[in-house]
C-alpha cells in the first residue's frame, strides 16, 4: 500500500521522526477529508481563545489554530504547509 499523500506531502514520514505530532481541530477536520489519520497523529484542542492578532492575521483556520497551539504548548517546532 503507497504511503498517505496530501498534495506532494509524505505524511508518513512525521510519523517515523516523531511519536507523536499534535494538531488542532481544524487541522484535524481538514485531514479527515484527504487521509485516515494515523493514532501517531494526536488532535489537541487549544486551551484557550485566539490571540486577536493572529485571528485578525487572514490565514487560513487550520493554519491560525496550528500557530495558537504551538505558542500555548511553547512547542519546538511548527510544519504549516
């Protein structure tokens, strides 16, 4: 069976760098649609409301939640497509 794409993204490939990978639900309601999500592949909700700034900043929900989540958890890293 060929590894999950989304476009030309191997997503298979997070999950052998990572144990797991956090996501938001908007993310997480964008990937239903493309691929079965792997249990790697954890949906976190945000623990609180978005920054005014980043939710007035014209980028896409999947994209606002992923930065909010990442600055709430004070994450290491952050993948945006």
């Amino acid at each position: 069976m060929p590894a999950p794409r989304t476009g030309n993204f191997r997503l298979d490939l997070l999950g052998r760098l990572f144990e797991s990978v956090l996501i938001p639900p908007a993310v997480a309601a964008e990937a239903r649609s493309v691929v079965e999500r792997p249990s790697w592949l954890v949906e976190r909700a945000l623990g609180q409301a978005l920054p005014a700034d980043l939710a007035e900043a014209g980028l896409g929900a999947g994209e606002t939640e992923a930065i909010a989540l990442a600055l709430e958890l004070r994450a290491d890293r952050l993948l945006l497509d």
